[in-house]
C-alpha cells in the first residue's frame, strides 16, 4: 500500500444553485502516479489526467464506502487505463503500458488522442447503498476530458464542463496538473448556464493556470466570472492504494484449488519454491503467500 503528499480540492456552488464546481490542483497526486508507474510523458499526460477527473468524480459520492471506477478501452499503444477514486477523492490507478511517448502535437501539447485510440469510456460506481451502476460510451477524441463529459451528457444526462491538464517537466516529472468540473444541477438559470459557456474557454489551457501559481479559488473566480457562487469546503486528497494481505486472500478464493495447485507445481518445476506471489497492478506492492496458506 502507498501513500503520497497532499494534494488539495476546492468544491462549491453557485448561489443560484444552477452548477457546483470542483477545482482540483494534483500536482502532488500525479507525481506519486508517476513514481508508482514509472510513467513516460505520453502516458503521464493520459493517465495523470484521468487521475486528476476521478478524484474530482470519487468526491461527489453520495456515501463514504462508496467507489467509483473510470476507465478508457483504447486502441492505441497506451492499451487500458483504470483509475479508482473512494467518497474521499482519494485515487489509485493502472495503466496497461506506462512506456508509451508518441511525438507531441504541432502545438507542443501532448498526443493523448492518439495513444488512447478509438474504443470506450466506461464508469462503474460501486455503492453501498445497492447494486454496482456501469454506463459505457464511445470515445470522443481520446483527450480524456471531452470523454468524461461526453459520458455525463449521453449515459447520465448530465451537463458537464470538464477541464484537465498535465504539464510534465523535463525531468519527467509533474510541473504542474489539475481540473475543473462544473455540473449543471437540475433547472439550471439560463444566464448562468450563458456565463459558464462564455468562461469556457480561459480553461482551455488549465495547466497553464495551476503552473503561473494561481490558487484552486482564484481558478474557480476565472471559471465562474460574474457569477455569484460560494466554496463549501476544501479537501486534501491523494494517491492512494488501499490494497492488503487480506484483500489479495479475498482474491485469490476466486480461484479453484485446481487451479492453484497447477501454479505451485509450474513453480515447484523451475526450481522456485511452492509459493506464489501476487502483485498489486495499482501499487505494484508484493503479497507472497506459502502453500500451507494458500490451500488454507
């Protein structure tokens, strides 16, 4: 299990009750993503980003217990990428090929679009209050934010201004990331819903804000320009596995004794001993389990 620095969200609504908003600065959070994953520039941008959507996603959980699952099904190189956010806005996450770095753009940004490819967006809520709730759709452009917001428009039907961004250091680390999610609520005032178009598009490069410095607030004042609105709160959220001993047990009674047996023998029949060791795919920590605490 693993466990990063801080990084810090800020929610609110405006006074009308026409949207809430989320600004989320995750620079902190996408660092441990790429030290974790040992991401190349490509697949930090996408997988940072996807990160970044789902801890603002995970903390609009109606109850703590409460998961959500946000996931892309690409044709490009990247494969699929998985990131899983709790009640709490906390995040871990997986990607298929973390080595993936295609050319940047002509405008120098990152080529997410293409490392994705075509394919699916899915999202998976796993609620304590009842059955697990899916919806799947096509991908848009690969970007990421226009997927996640073309998701709540078609499967949820909910208007959704999504901005994320990743800027990555030479070095390949974090120079600065972070998002804005703005949700319509129901019966929203026309002139609200006007002025957030309008405001739209000085997000376009939200990296570029969270790296000049400016705050989460001062971010959400360029977002919601002229529109009267109140922050609630402010959440500390972070890259975090919760994995476990017992979590992997739970996992591997999945499996038929058959089953089990067969590995422990290919094992046995490398030289290696009759063990197995199973490792997390969002943490990457190792559980080695001996045969006597397996066939228990």
């Amino acid at each position: 299990m693993q466990n990063n620095q801080n990084a810090t969200m800020l929610r609110g609504m405006t006074r009308d009750g026409s949207a809430r908003v989320l600004v989320l600065n995750s620079r902190d959070m996408v660092n441990e993503m790429i030290k974790t994953h040992k991401t190349a520039p490509t697949a930090t941008a996408a997988l940072g980003r996807l990160v970044t959507a789902a801890s603002m996603i995970g903390s609009m959980l109606p109850e703590a217990g409460d998961s959500v699952t946000v996931g892309f099904k690409g044709s490009g190189p990247l494969g699929q990428l998985l990131a899983v956010a709790d009640y709490y806005g906390c995040v871990k996450a997986y990607i298929e090929n973390p080595s993936v770095d295609l050319p940047r753009k002509k405008n120098g940004a990152p080529d997410v679009g293409n490392a994705i490819g075509a394919g699916t967006v899915f999202m998976v809520r796993d609620l304590a209050s009842g059955e697990p709730q899916t919806g799947t759709v096509e991908i848009v452009s690969g970007e990421i934010a226009e997927d996640i917001a073309t998701y709540f428009a078609k499967s949820e039907q909910v208007p959704t201004l999504l901005s994320l961004g990743v800027s990555v250091d030479k070095d390949g680390s974090c120079l600065s990331a972070g998002g804005v999610l703005i949700q319509l609520l129901p019966f929203p005032e026309e002139q609200t819903v006007s002025l957030l178009e309008r405001n739209a598009e000085a997000l376009s490069h939200i990296s570029a804000l969270f790296e000049k410095g400016l705050s989460n607030q001062e971010i959400a004042d360029i977002a919601l320009k002229d529109i009267p609105f109140d922050p609630f709160d402010t959440l500390e959220v972070s890259y975090r596995c919760d994995c476990s001993s017992d979590r992997m047990k739970k996992k591997i009674r999945s499996l038929a004794k058959t089953e089990i047996l067969t590995m422990l023998d290919e094992q046995e029949a490398e030289g290696k001993p009759r063990e197995l060791t199973a490792i997390c795919r969002f943490c990457g920590s190792e559980y080695t389990f001996s045969e006597k605490e397996l066939l228990k």
